[in-house]
C-alpha cells in the first residue's frame, strides 16, 4: 500500500500538506513547535483515503461528538482499501449492509479513549479499546495490531489524540470467531437480523460455528419470518427458546458434506434437519421450494463449515397430525373441515379401511385433498341424503379413498396428468389449479390453502368432492 507520506514528511508537513490533500498543518510534531488545531475527525474529514471510515462514523453521531471534542484519543484509522478488503472477508457490498450494531462494535474496536498513545510509546503487550477488548500490539519489526495488522503512517497528531494508519480492519475478538462461516452472510447483514437475534437467544452460535459437521444452512430473511406469522421472538424462557430452537434447527441440516444447489435431486427429495425432523424439497424449472410454499432465492454462499441458502419464508416445523389439524379446524371461527371429520370418524374400527387411523398416525407420508364442509353438503345435495351418515359405509370409504395419496407431495411436487391415490387416480391440472376424480366436474384446489403440513403428511383444501 502506498504510503500517505514518508519518513521525511513530519519535517515539512506544512508545505506539502495541501498537494497531499490531508489538511496536517495543525499537527505538531517532535521537530517543531506547531501545535495541532483539528480533530480527530476533521483531520479524517480531510483525508480522501479515509472516507470510508468518515462515512462510517457519520451513522453515529455520539462517536463524531466525541472524538470532535476534547480528551486524549488514540484511534487506528483504516484507510478505504482496508474497508474493501473487510466488506469483501464478510461478503458485503456496503457498510450500509452492516447492521449498525456490529459496526459500532468494529469502529470503538479502533478507539483509545485512555491515552494519546504516539508510536515512540507503544510496547509489546495488550491496550484495551473502547469497547472493552483487546488489542494485541508488537513493535519487533515496525508497529503490528493482531499479528497481522500494519501501522503504515504513525503520529498524525490532533488537538484531541493521534491518529495511526492501518492497512486493515480490526475485528473484535467477539467478533472475528464469525468471519468465514455460515454464521457470516446473516451476521453481517442486516436484512437477517432477526434469525441473528434468535441464534442467540437460543444459544446455537457455537452450533453454527462448529466445524465438526459440514452445515447447510436455510437462512430467512427478516422478512421471510414476517411472512411465516412469526412478527417477534418467542419470549425468553426456558419455554420460550424451546420453541425458538425447534424453528432454528428445522433450518438446518448437517452430516459429512454440505448440500449445495446442484446436489438436491431435481423433483421431490427430502432431508433430515439438526432437530431430527424432515424438511421436504421441490426442485423443477422455477427452482427449489422447501415444504411446498418457501423457495430458496439465493443458492451456494460458501461458509469455511458448510453452506447457506437464502429462503423467503422461514420454516416452521409441524406439531399435528392430519387428523388433529381437520380436529382443531373444526372449532376456528369459520370451520372447514366438520363434514371431513364427521366421514374420517364413520371409518374407525374398519381395519384396512380405518382411514380415520391413517391420518391420526403420528408418523407416516400421506397426502390429503381436503373438501370443504361447502363442497359435502353439495354431495349431499345430489346424493339426496341429509347428512354423511346417510350414505352407505361401502360408498363412504371409496370415495375417502380417493382424496388420500399415499406419498406426501407438495403443491410444488405436482404435475399435471394422474396421481395414484388410494382408490385408483386422479388427474391434475397445475395450470388450471384443479384435481378430477373418475367422475363429476373438477375440484378447484383452493390456492390459499394449499400445503398445510402435518407429521405424517400434507393437506390441500378443495372446493368439490372427489367421485370414484
């Protein structure tokens, strides 16, 4: 890097300071008796080579006030190719992407607040930032930070410390553990930190950062929590991040190597995650969808421990069964799904045919067209009978049978022409959104209510009943 001035400069810094545009003509140095009339940050204001870290300074009016008044300041100054070098490491395209906490945390990393330190009294040992940790300092062979970081122009003096060059950005002990690693592209970014905050509440940082399995990591973005209903964290209680680590390790999944783009199947797969359940993929020509309504927007960010995937909706792990969803629907302010419960519970006991067991399993891979309690009560208008009741169990189960597939499959899983189900197939038709039995009109899958997941299966609603 090409020094702002040489040895030579503290000498005649006056007559060369304007043709430098680095306004120094109120520092003083050991050779003469100028005493130095700028700050802190007006001399960085003065320096083209130190815009980044004014721009960056400017998000906090507090740090400004307080290195432009009075005290004795030692701030190491990374210069703008220093930032470049940084944003690149976190993989970022702007300090605006940094969430200002952890970039407030990175500039008081840089600030003395107990001494103007010149170079002349720096030894081997620690200093302790404003911040509260430490940095390391050798001056064996020049002035080196952190072992790795160099002092490239010492002793710009100020009216209220001095001011070191470096030729790289200090990372906070804290901090530095997260360069790198799948941790990084979310903690790094502001657009993700509610999935930050909730890493942390629920204490899986070192989780993430372990490098004992390869990681895939499914990161959301705030706004794909928003659009999962999950508007704030779960509290913190031991309750609370019981709930919060279940939806976090649902978004990951670890074993020998990391599960790149190119390596999902394309059609339906699935994986296991960190908590043990399983999170089921759709890979075609509009790319990869998770669970049927979250696509992955952002493929392959390769992490030092493995992989992120960047998802519009976060994912939430499913706790009923088909059966305990059709049950609880039953009594929402506009229920759905009585008739269904009526029909599933006219099958117990009936052995083989005991679908109301099916879908009560606790585990198992069902798919289930859901008529609405709108599209019975039109069946029973044309089988002319008052209730399901009336209708012969012979009939009753067959036609069940033919709304229960015996795979689970995702909206984004189907294509059009035939679906086996239970009792022969239906056809689908993804353009029309619409599901025929054998005979009547078709049903129109109902496009807000598709891919209720449950343990053992998913649900899609329609609007019609299904006929052998």
């Amino acid at each position: 890097m090409k020094k702002l001035f040489d040895s030579s400069f503290l000498t005649r810094v006056l007559a060369i300071a304007l043709a430098l545009s680095f306004t120094l003509s109120s520092c003083k140095d050991d050779d003469n008796d100028v005493a130095p009339t700028q700050s802190i940050v007006a001399l960085a204001q003065a320096s083209p080579s130190l815009s980044t870290l004014v721009s960056a300074l400017t998000k906090y009016p507090d740090l400004v006030s307080t290195l432009s008044g009075s005290g004795t300041f030692t701030v190491f100054a990374p210069t703008n190719s220093a930032f470049e070098t940084l944003l690149t490491a976190i993989g970022q395209t702007s300090l605006d992407d940094i969430p200002e906490s952890v970039l407030k945390s990175v500039l008081e990393y840089h600030v003395v607040s107990t001494a103007a330190v010149l170079s002349t009294q720096l030894s081997n040992g620690e200093v302790t930032t404003v911040g509260g940790e430490n940095v390391s300092v050798n001056i064996t062979s020049g002035v080196k930070l952190n072992s790795t970081v160099n002092v490239t122009t010492a002793d710009i003096r100020a009216t209220n410390g001095v001011i070191h060059l470096i030729d790289a950005v200090l990372v906070p002990p804290t901090v530095l553990p997260i360069v790198g690693t799948i941790v990084a592209p979310a903690y790094f970014n502001k657009n993700f930190s509610t999935l930050v905050s909730a890493v942390i509440q629920a204490g899986l940082l070192p989780t993430l950062l372990s490098t004992s399995n390869e990681l895939t990591l499914f990161a959301p973005t705030n706004a794909a929590f928003n659009a999962a209903g999950i508007t704030a964290l779960p509290s913190n209680t031991t309750e609370g991040n019981a709930l919060l680590t279940s939806i976090l390790a649902y978004h990951v999944v670890a074993g020998e190597y990391e599960v790149k783009a190119a390596d999902i199947a394309n059609g339906p797969s699935s994986a296991i995650t960190f908590g043990g359940s399983r999170i089921y993929l759709s890979k075609g020509t509009t790319g990869v969808f998770i669970n049927g309504t979250t696509q992955v927007t952002t493929t392959d960010i390769q992490g030092s421990n493995g992989i992120v995937h960047v998802i519009n909706r976060a994912l939430i792990p499913p706790t009923q069964t088909i059966a305990e969803i059709v049950v609880a629907n039953t009594s929402a302010p506009s229920p759905q799904f009585t008739q269904l419960l009526a029909a599933l519970a006219r099958t117990d006991g009936q052995g083989e045919d005991d679908l109301l067991a099916a879908v009560s399993a606790s585990t198992g891979e069902l798919t289930v067209f859901a008529p609405t309690d709108a599209a019975f009560q039109a069946l029973y208008t044309s089988l002319q009978v008052a209730n399901v009741n009336e209708i012969p169990l012979e009939t009753l189960i067959a036609v069940l049978k033919k709304h229960v597939v015996g795979v689970r499959r995702f909206s984004t899983d189907l294509v059009s022409g035939a679906v086996p189900t239970l009792n022969g197939n239906v056809t689908v038709n993804t353009t029309a959104l619409t599901v025929a039995g054998g005979s009547g009109d078709p049903a129109n899958l109902v496009a807000t209510l598709l891919n209720i997941q449950a343990k053992n299966g998913v649900i899609h609603v329609i609007d019609k009943v299904l006929l052998p």
